[in-house]
C-alpha cells in the first residue's frame, strides 16, 4: 500500500478511460479522475479551495 496524504487528480484518455475513471471514483482513495486539462485544472482550483 502507499500512503498518499495529498489528494491526487489524475487525467485518463483512450480507449477504456471511462472505466479508469469509475474505478478510481469508486475507489475510495484520495484520487480526483478529470477528463481532460481543463476539467483537472478546475478540480484542483477547487479542491484547493476547500483546503484553505
């Protein structure tokens, strides 16, 4: 196991990307699936957000 303490936004592209993204969603990990730069860029503005 891997002890990751700071939340992680991970960008999938190809073929099975939509079940890479289901599976870290469902995961349970500290892990932020984004569909492309734009939407990771958003996550990570937001979840900085929360943060502060």
């Amino acid at each position: 196991e891997v002890g990751i303490e700071v939340p992680v936004v991970v960008r999938l592209e190809g073929t099975r990307a939509a079940e890479g993204r289901q599976l870290l969603d469902e995961s349970g990990l500290n892990l932020h699936s984004a569909s492309d730069l734009g939407d990771a860029a958003e996550k990570i503005v937001s979840i900085i957000g929360a943060n502060s």
